[in-house]
C-alpha cells in the first residue's frame, strides 16, 4: 500500500510527480504530499485526503524545482492527519522521506534517537527513518568518491527490520534522489537526462517505457545525468533495462466513467493476449515457454498446491474443480496468508503454485518462500511483469491483460481462470485426456473471448437489474462446482465496491444454515447452467421462491427454467466447463458495478482497500 514517486532531471518536477501519484491513488488515497529540492531549501506540501486536494493546495503556492519525491498514503502507523501525510523531514531539516512498507523496529529506533536529541512531529515509523538516515548522516565522514548521502541512507537501511520502498533527498545534495527497496515495489524510469522512481510502471510510462525493476536490498542513486545501482553491502550491480510494452493509453480510463468498467469491457482483449501463442502446433493441449520445468518433469508431479489471497484465491478454487476434473491430479488450495503459518506438511512430489495479479501480494509473497523454503519449486501465474512474486519463483505464466487499475479486480481475475484452465489441460494431455477431447478443450478457450463479448451485451439489462437490486442490504450468491467459486467471488465484489453484505456458498449448502437469511429482503444470485444437476438447482430455487426471497437466476441458454421461478433471468450462451467461469464472472461483475454505481459509491477506490496488499 501507498504509491510513492521521485523525478530528478531538468523539467519542474511537480506536474510530473503529482500526475505520477494521480496514477498511483489506487495504492492509497488517504492522504498525499510532494518535496521539492528549491536551491538550498526542501519545501514540503502535503494534506489528508486525495491528490487532487493536494493539487489544489499547491495550486496557491509556487513549488518550483527539478528535483522532488511525492507519496500517495495508506495510513499503516498513525491516523489519517496532515502530519502523518509524507514526504517526512528528519527533524533538524536536512531530510526528506517518502515510504512505502512498514519498519517493524521503528519504535526501539524512535527511543534511540529521542534519547539523541532528535523530535518527531508525526506518529509515523517514516518519519523515525529519515531521522535516522539524519543521525548516520550527521556521523558519516566525507570519503572521497562516495556520496555521503547514499553511504547514510545505506548504513540506515542496514539497522531497519521491516520492508521499504523509500526516495530520499538530502538538502546538501541538490539534484540527487536515493531510492530503495525491500519487499515493496520500486521501478526506476530511464529517460534523457532524467530519471522517475515509482512504487508502480503507471507513474511513469507516459515519459519513458525504458525501465529497471530494483531488487529487494538494491539502492539507487540519481542525479539528472546518470544512476547508480548497489546493494546494502555495498556491491555494485549492473543495470538491466526493460522495455514497458503497455503504453500511457492502457494506463488511462479512456471513454469509460471507471477503471472498473473499462477492465470488465477489455476482458476479450484480455483473454486473447492471455492465450496468444501458448496452444501446441497440434492444436490438442497448452505450451508455456516461462515455466522451467521440462514435461518430463511435470508429469512426475503427484499433487498440486495453489495459494493466493482474495480473488485470485476464487481462481485457485476453479483451477483446482478444472485439474482435478480433467487431468485427475489431487489439488490442494490454501489461503497463502494461513498457508505461511500453517507449517503443512507437503509431500515432495508437489508442484506448487501461486496467484497473483500484483505479484506483491505480501502473504502470496511468504508462501511462496515458505514452499521453497520446503524444498518446493514454486510456479507463479502473476500479471505484473518484473513483481517480486514472478522475480522469486522458479518458473511462471505471465497473465499479459496489461494494467489493471480498478481496485476491484476484474480483467486480471478472468485471465487467471483462463491460464488454470490452460495449465489444467496441459496436465491432462499428459495423462488420459485424448487428443481429440485435447482439441475441443483448446477450441472451446479459443472461443472464451468471443463468448464473453456475448456476455458483455448484458450490460444495459444488468444495469436495469441493478437499478431495482441496489436498495437491498443483504445479497447471497449460490453455484454448484466450478460456479461455487464465481459465487464467492460475486459476493466479494458486491461488498468490496457496494459495501452491501453479501455471501457465496455452493448451492446445496443453503439448507444447512444460509437459508435462514432468506426472506423478501435478502435476493439471491443463483447460478443455473444447464447439465446434470441442472434439476437439482430448480428444487433449490423453489425453496427460495417459497421463502419469498427474490431470485436474480444466471443461466446458460440451454437450461430452461420453470416459468415465474426467477424474478429476473441473465442468459449467457452455452459453453465448454472449462470457460464457464469465465463467462459467469461476467454478469456478477457488471451487476456489482452498476448497484455500486447506483448507491453512489466511489467504484475505483472503494473505503478501507487498496489494490496490492503489501503489509501483513
Ligand atoms: C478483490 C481483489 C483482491 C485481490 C487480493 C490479491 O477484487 O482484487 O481480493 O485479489 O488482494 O491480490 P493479488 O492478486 O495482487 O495478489
């Protein structure tokens, strides 16, 4: 959580660094502040509230300089206050500090340095940081073709137990900013002459698309000329440059009111850039060129284990139905977060994977240690190209839908349930699935963006569903199998975005203690697909219909329900099991967004969330 941003180069560096932290609100956007580096003076402005507030303010006042950090806050350590906004000065001025993570020793560091003189003005561990950066400073001896800034910000760094994404400026030091990291994401854009440190490649990509992913223990030193890159002990690294091959287009909500609804509309786009190039010649199973694993390999795997948090959870859940379905291989999922505490025993023949968009997911990021810690090679399914999660695991499929912005994750969801699908045919290839069951099953995820444009033609009905819904408080979503998860998932959009109370359970469940809930004023999002339990589903309905509950049925156009049964009825087009829940997740997402849409809620930044998750 929280975005931060440095520009260091000959153009004025607010516009640049504010538009960079616009970028990165939905990291945090309780509160946000920039320094700039003015001759030999460092002017902070900082406030509570969005970005935009922080514009207006310095609006009034004139910050001008070509060196300067910025910070958008999620409030971790202290309220949500002027004083706790960052950047954070050291407190006999010479510092300015932006942080993003959490130092778990600031408050043994904050009573060594009260006990040396030093005062603090916020209740932030940053604020304890840069004063100690101060503190290493003060004692630092000037040595001959080294900065004396960076050697004290390395030297702090050193003592800090904690994670750290952090620019620095130093009064002394006009035109240098030095960056670090540990564990929170820091990008360093290379431009002519400039230079941009972000938390995030959206702060930066509408300057440069020439960028260096920082390692965890890396610092960076910039100054408008040239950069540096060295480690805590003092090594020098050799820079790779990457090339961003998104644009500041994709980073931008374009016609759409939301970032939430472009992303739920780019899914096609999506789906299709997901798949692109990874089908055998014979068109009968999957390929995937990053895993570092030979077939052979694979194929001795006795087990899966999936982790991951929150919606890319659901999409452990599916991948696990369509595994253990189709290849006949026993899958286990856990909560990455109960996962790395768990200390479950795994038999050595399990290939472990994780889930995660940002891949800097701080609980996926420990499980994915710990299983490696275990002797496991670990395999991730991750979007963010160059995140921690797809630097530290032994082989990965990137999910390539480009940024996904809406903190509600939508495009990046339904990828994943395409890239499990994939792995889940791959693996039944080379167990008993026929080559041409091989050859439906990779035709069928060849039509999933097609089917999902039918899907999305919805739009203006489920709009006018959730017009009539979005007055209810209370919401249960029901599916059997691989819809069971899509159940989960429809409810935690509606509560992420629409703050209603909402809950997923596979549809038998009901009668074993959800039921209760069910009156006139609690709807239910059931999902009906035709199939074999097809009949099942209707007798569950019927309980419903006879409570009075409202029944909103989401089925495929083969399944023909009882006349009067549902009060209202989504129809999506028939398809193959393993697209299902992609085409499912269609209608829950676009009916979440609308009902958020109609109580007045703030879709893109919903209250008390952030789109990565990288503190505990
Ligand atoms: C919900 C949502 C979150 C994330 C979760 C994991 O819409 O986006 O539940 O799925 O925080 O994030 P990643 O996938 O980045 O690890």
């Amino acid at each position: 959580m929280c975005g931060i941003v440095g520009y260091v180069g000959k153009q004025q560096a607010v516009p640049i660094i504010l538009e960079g932290l616009k970028r990165l609100e939905y990291r945090g956007y309780d509160s946000a502040g920039v320094c700039v580096q003015n001759g030999r003076k460092l002017k902070v402005e900082k406030k509570a509230g969005r970005v935009d507030n922080l514009a207006k303010k310095i609006a009034r006042h004139h910050l001008t300089g070509t060196t300067g950090i910025g910070h958008t806050r999620w409030a971790t350590h202290g309220g949500v206050t002027d004083a706790n906004a960052h950047p954070h000065l050291s407190s006999d001025g010479k510092f300015a500090l932006v942080h993003n993570g959490v130092i778990e020793n600031f408050a043994q560091i904050k009573a060594f340095l009260a006990r040396k003189g030093y005062t603090f003005r916020s209740e932030t561990d940053t604020e304890v940081l840069c004063n100690l950066i101060a503190y290493h400073f003060a004692k630092e001896p000037a040595v001959k073709g080294q900065s004396r800034f960076l050697e004290s910000v390395r030297k702090t760094l050193r003592h800090v137990e904690g994670t750290y994404g952090i620019a620095a400026l130093c009064v002394d030091f006009p035109e240098e900013i030095v960056a670090a990291r540990k564990a929170s994401p820091l990008i360093l854009g290379v431009g002519d002459n400039e230079y941009i440190i972000a938390s995030d490649a959206s702060a930066l990509v509408s300057h440069t698309q020439n960028v260096v992913y920082l390692k965890d223990g890396e610092l960076v030193h910039l100054t408008p000329s040239a950069f540096t890159l060295s480690t805590l002990d003092q090594a020098d690294v050799s820079p790779v440059v990457d090339t961003i091959t998104w644009s500041v287009t994709d980073a931008d909500k374009g016609k759409y009111p939301h970032f939430m609804l472009k992303e739920i509309f780019e899914q096609p786009a999506a789906l299709e850039n997901a798949m692109r190039g990874r089908f055998a010649a014979d068109g009968s199973t999957a390929n995937f060129g990053g895993l570092n694993i030979t077939p052979a390999e694979f194929a001795t795997m006795e087990r899966f284990m999936f982790c991951a948090c929150g919606t890319a959870w659901h999409a452990c859940l599916v991948t696990e139905h369509l595994i253990e379905r189709f290849a006949r291989i026993p899958v286990e999922v856990d909560y990455a977060s109960e996962f790395r505490y768990r200390n479950s025993p795994l038999d050595p023949r399990t290939l472990f994977f994780v889930i995660s968009q940002s891949g800097e997911t701080i609980d996926t990021l420990a499980a994915l240690r710990e299983a490696k810690r275990k002797g496991h090679r670990v395999m991730a399914i991750n979007n963010v190209v160059g995140s921690s999660i797809a630097r530290e695991a032994d082989g990965g499929i990137y999910q390539h839908v480009g940024p996904e912005i809406g903190v509600a994750s939508t495009k990046a969801f339904t990828s994943q349930l395409l890239i499990g699908a994939m792995v889940a045919l791959y693996v039944a290839r080379m167990r008993d699935m026929s080559f041409s069951d091989g050859v439906q099953y990779v035709n069928a995820l060849k039509s999933a963006p097609d089917l999902v444009r039918q899907a999305l033609k919805l739009a203006p009905r489920i709009k006018a569903i959730a017009k009539r819904y979005a007055k209810f408080h209370d919401m249960l979503f029901l599916g059997r199998l691989s819809l069971f998860p899509i159940a989960l998932e429809g409810a935690l959009k509606l509560k992420e975005i629409s703050y209603l109370h909402a809950e997923g359970y596979p549809a038998a469940e009901m009668k074993h203690g959800p039921i209760a809930l069910i009156s006139k004023k609690c709807p239910t999002v059931f999902f009906a697909p035709s199939g074999e339990l097809f009949n099942k589903l209707v007798s569950s309905m019927q309980e419903i219909k006879a409570l009075k509950g409202p029944i909103i049925a989401i089925v495929t156009a083969g399944a023909k329900l009882p006349k009067g049964l549902a009060d209202e009825v989504i129809t999506l087009p028939d398809c193959h099991e393993a697209v299902l829940p992609i085409i499912a997740s269609i209608p829950v997402q676009l009916l979440s967004y609308y009902i958020a849409v109609e109580r007045g809620c703030d879709v893109d930044k919903p209250r008390n969330l952030a789109k990565s998750v990288t503190v505990e």
